[in-house]
C-alpha cells in the first residue's frame, strides 16, 4: 500500500496563499459590482439583495466578505482616497526643486482622479451618507493629501520659486480643482488624460506664481 504523503509547511503556505487569493478575488467582484450599482443608481437606492442578485450570489455570501452595505462603501471610498495619496509615492517633497516636484505631483493627481473618476464621483456624492466614525481615516488621508502640497508649496515660497499668500488655501484649492476633474472629463474629448495632465500643471504653477 502507498503510504500517504506528510503534508509540508510549504504545502500549506500554498495552499493558504491561494485562499487567500480567492477570498480577494471574490471580494473584488463584490466591490466591482457595488461601485457601479452606487454610481448609477445610488447608494441610498442600492441594496444588498440587488448586489447578491447581479453576482448569482446569496446575501449570506455578500455578508460573509463585509459587515453590510455601509462597510462595502467605506472600502470603496477608503480604496479611492489611497490611490490619490500614492501619487506622493517615491517622492520626496523636502527634496528636489518645487518647482518640478509640484508639476509631478499634479500630473501623476490628474491622472489617478481621471483613472478612479467613477469612484471619486462617488467618494463627494455619498460620503455623508458615512458617520462620522467611520470617516476617521478617509479625512486623516485627505489631511495628508493637502499637507503634502503645502509642504512642497511652502518650500518653493522659501526658495523663493513660489509667490503665495495662503499655503493652506491654494493646497486645498489645488486638490479641489483636480478632484473636480471627474465632473467634466470625457474619454473620448479632444484632450487626453496626459494632456490634461500637462496643462493642469501648467495652470496651477501660474497659480502659485512659478518662476
């Protein structure tokens, strides 16, 4: 008789690894499906039973990957605000000239609201519909968003390569104009999302009296 093969702790890292792979595979369809339920129809008139029914799925399946509908925004807008944090990734803004640290920072702003537009719409739409314990670390990355731009802003001031009044005001006048982007952009318009990029930057240096 063939004896049976010892299970190793390398099979059961494989096997854990794809668990878990699946487990964010099926949370990713859920989250898929309720962004694009959120965006069309709401968040107030979406419900848990229409996202369980579009997946072929029952509700104790949608439960078992999130605490409720609530939870399943809070990820999605959670998710929305990371990826505009990650354009301050790999740069240093007590580093480099300001001038071009604040062109890259806004390029690579326009192109992550451009990309995640449907779930930046969301994240100003259906925010309130959170409470406020649950917007904690959503307002701390939005905190950290506009600090970042008025640390390089205050920089170039200090440089003297800036001309600005109110750091705090014109960093938060700079996220706003970027954010907005979502209300009026068009995949098939005249401008592409690079050029879009390179104009925004070419505004907002205007803006803060780049030279």
């Amino acid at each position: 008789m063939a004896q049976k093969k010892k299970r190793t702790t390398g099979d059961r890292k494989s096997k854990n690894g794809i668990r878990n792979k699946l487990f964010d595979f099926k949370r990713e369809q859920i989250l898929e499906v309720a962004e694009r339920f959120f965006y069309h129809r709401g968040y107030q008139a979406t419900t848990v039973d229409a996202i369980a029914e579009e997946l072929g799925v029952t509700k104790p399946f949608i439960y078992y990957h999130f605490d409720n509908k609530r939870d399943i925004l809070l990820h999605l807008l959670e998710r929305t605000m990371s990826r505009s944090l990650s354009v301050f990734d790999g740069v240093d803004v007590e580093k480099g000239p300001p001038v071009e640290i604040l062109k890259e920072l806004v390029r690579r702003f326009v192109l992550a609201v451009i990309e995640t537009r449907v779930s930046t719409a969301m994240f100003w739409r259906d925010e309130k519909d959170l409470p406020i314990s649950d917007k904690e670390n959503i307002r701390k990355m939005k905190r950290d968003i506009d600090g970042g731009l008025a640390r390089i802003i205050e920089r170039g001031i200090e440089s003297g390569c800036f001309q600005v009044n109110d750091t705090k005001m014109v960093s938060i006048c700079i996220a706003g104009m970027i954010s907005w982007i979502y209300t009026w952009y068009q995949s098939d318009g005249r401008c592409t999302p690079d050029e879009i990029a390179a104009r925004m930057s070419e505004y907002i240096l205007n803006m803060v009296g780049a030279h």
